[in-house]
C-alpha cells in the first residue's frame, strides 16, 4: 500500500519535475554477428529506432534523454557477461540480455547490484515468481506459457483431445532449447501424449539426423524452440520430408520472416506462436517513420522494419520506456537510479487505452506487473505464414497457459532456487 500512496502523490509532482542533466543509460546486448545475427539485427534495429524516435519526438522521458549503449555478444553467454561488467558502471538502468544463457548468468550479479533484468518471453521461466526473483522480469509472457498455449493449439485441430498423440519438441541444445521440456512432459501426463525430445546442436546448420528421426517416428505435430539459422534450417528440412507445416509450430522466437523466406514457397502454412500482432499499422510505427526513417536515422541498413523481430524489439523498447514513466511518477524525480527502474518495472500497468496513447492500438496484451507477478498476463496467438504474399497473419485469439500447470512448476522452481540461495522472499 506505501508504494501506491506514494505513486499517486507522486504522479501530482510529475510536470514540475527539473529534468536531470545525465541521460538515462540502457545498454543493448545485442548480436549483428555470427549465426544468429539474422534474428539479432532486426531485434536490435527494433529497439533503437523506438528509443530514437522518443529521443527525437519527446526528448527522452520526462524531459531526460535515453542514451542506449551498443554492445555485441554474438549470442555468447561469456561474451554477454562481459558487456555487462562493462557497461553497468555507466548507470545502466536496465538490461535486456536477448539470450537465456546469459540470462541466467546474469540474474545473481544484477541481483547484488540493484540492476533490474527484464527478459521479454525468455531467460529463467521461474523468475515470473517476484518474490523470489526481485530483480528479474520476463512479462508479457514465459516460456512455459508458450508451450502450454502451443498445446492448446494442437488440441485444437484434434477436436480438443492428444490422447494416443506424438508430439516431437525439436531444440537448440541449450539451457533457452531445454527451457520448455519439462512443461511439455508435465502436459503429456495431462492429456496422453507421447513427447519426443529432437537436440539440435550450436548454431544448427547440421538438422539432417533430426528430420531423419523426424520421418521415421511420424509426429502428429513438431514444436521448435531454434534461434537464427537453426530456424530456416529446420523450416527447409521440415520441407523436404514434406512435413505438413500446418503441424509445425515454432515458439515465438521461430517466428520471424528470416527464418520462413529461405524456404520459399515450401514454407507456406508454417506456424508459431506470437506475442504482439504482425504488420505495420500502427501509430508507433508512423512515429518512427516521421522521426527516425525520414530523418535518415534508421538502424543497421534500414531494411528490417516491419519485421516480425523488428516490432518484438520496438515492443521491448516501449515496455522500457513506460518503465521509466513509472518509475519517474513512483519517485517524483526525473532522474531515475537502477533501483528507482526496478520499481518502474515491478509497478508497471498498461492497459489498452494506454497502449493506443503510445501507439500501439490493438497490438499486444494488457500488462500489469505486481511484486509476486513478474511473469505477465501469459498469453499468446498463433500465427501462420503465407508464402504467396509473404505476410504472418493472425488465426487465433490471444488465448492464456494452463495457469494449473504452469504455475504449479513455477512455484516448485522458484522455491528450490530460494532455498538453495537463501532467499526469504522480498514481497510484503
């Protein structure tokens, strides 16, 4: 209760608020190199052209520019350390890691440093828990909540029932690949399917074993949980055993044009799971149009706009940005401190009125962040590719998790972790 009090005294204080001479500092750990490169980039060029455009049309947040701090891993859990330790003495208010890896890496450091982390529908699954997790966000959704919306799909088309099914996960060979297993074994005891658990290894040129196994074991449906180029590979083996790709759903990290055009027309019915709708039409985009584009500002080559990636990093962006609105009116103060940020976070609430203020009309589900409830609403849509036009489209609603399951997993994670690391919890 002292936190919202203070919030709504604070909100009043807000337009008289000097603003502060240093910029808000968010570094972006970011990959334009390397095999994950065509996911990293558009991501990247989402993020700044977002922060560019706020920069040039309102001059920053409450009056304070945000400067955004460039650092390339290459998808690298060591190398995204070390961007870490570099950059957070530059007053970093915030980190998003783009990498589950470095992720889990980074959650007991930026824990003792009073750095939050929001990992946007990546990273520890667990730390949806937020009072185990003080630090940790990974709102709008989880991963698990994916592979349970995934789920529901495939029920979906089989008449609401995978009773006496074959359900094959094909996954990078890493802690982000590895994420949704146990999720997907718990909803198989659910509801009688048989799972199939297909390793791909860094960074996922070599798929011919896979799909091999793949033709072999006949699955009902594949889900993917693949990054970069692992994506088109898997789309174009998929292809060539003439897997239906009605039946092949990727996470929303499988999800982008990259990973569905090398396939050309043999990708056409592809589909995945999506947190924000695809397309252009929308106001934020116009802004960045107006501002960043025709101003000759574009990101990297300019020619990632309007991707899949592209509106995921321009989202990312725009959760940051509230963030700092938030957590300016929480404090009554312009310049806001890495702590002040985890605030902005933890209180964050957008609701669609809101979203159309910033932008975003219709475009992704409501937030609203507690401190037990880092992980968001949890929900997500299907998407589906048309090779002929090359456009993703929309098939369903936006549907939730077995909150049942996934929440009873989450629990039992985030308890382990706080019993092993001492954490009496942070929530009052």
């Amino acid at each position: 209760m002292k936190k919202f009090t203070l919030a709504a005294v604070a909100a009043a204080l807000v337009g008289s608020m000097v603003p502060a001479s240093a910029d808000h500092t968010i570094p972006l750990l970011s990959y334009r190199t390397g095999p994950y490169a065509p996911n990293g980039i558009p991501y990247a060029d989402g993020v700044t052209d977002y922060i560019n455009m706020i920069n040039a049309r309102d001059g920053g947040v409450g009056g304070v520019p945000i400067n955004l701090i460039e650092c390339e891993t290459g998808y690298n859990t060591e190398r995204g350390v070390e961007c870490y330790e570099s950059t957070k003495g530059q007053g970093a208010l915030v980190y998003f890691p783009l990498s589950t890896g470095i992720t889990y890496q980074l959650i007991p450091k930026a824990t003792a440093d009073d750095i939050p982390i929001h990992s946007m529908g990546y990273g520890r699954t667990s730390a949806a828990d937020g009072n185990t997790f003080s630090h940790v966000f990974n709102f709008p959704g989880t991963y698990w909540d994916a592979a349970s919306i995934i789920i529901k799909h495939m029920m979906d088309m089989e008449g609401g029932s995978l009773e006496g099914k074959k359900v094959a996960l094909v996954y990078h060979n890493s802690a982000y690949g590895k994420e949704p297993i146990r999720t997907l074994e718990e909803l198989s005891k659910k509801h009688g399917y048989e799972l199939l658990l297909l390793p791909v290894d860094h960074p996922g040129q070599e798929q011919k074993s896979t799909w091999l196994q793949v033709r072999k074991e006949k699955p009902d449906f594949v889900t993917m949980w693949g990054w970069g180029v692992m994506n088109q590979v898997a789309i174009s083996e998929a292809a060539s055993i003439r897997f239906p790709m009605d039946r092949f759903i990727g996470v929303w990290w499988s999800a982008s044009e990259n990973d569905v055009l090398p396939a050309g027309d043999k990708s056409d019915g592809y589909k995945a799971i999506a947190m924000n709708r695809p397309g252009t039409d929308f106001g934020a985009y116009r802004d960045i149009q107006k501002h960043v584009i025709d101003a000759g500002n574009a990101a990297g080559a300019g020619d990632q706009v309007g991707t899949i990636l592209y509106s995921r990093g321009m989202l990312n962006a725009a959760y940051m940005v509230e963030a700092i609105r938030t957590a300016q009116k929480i404090h009554g103060a312009a310049d806001i401190t890495p702590g002040m940020m985890r605030d902005g976070l933890e209180n964050l609430k957008i609701d669609q009125a809101r979203w159309t203020e910033m932008g975003f009309d219709n475009f992704t589900s409501t937030i609203d962040v507690t401190c037990e409830n880092h992980g968001g609403p949890g929900l997500g849509a299907i998407q589906q590719w048309d090779a002929s036009s090359k456009t993703w489209s929309l098939i369903t609603d936006f549907v939730g998790a077995d909150r049942d399951v996934v929440d009873a997993l989450i629990e039992a994670d985030a308890s382990a972790y706080a019993a092993e690391n001492n954490i009496s919890g942070h929530c009052k």
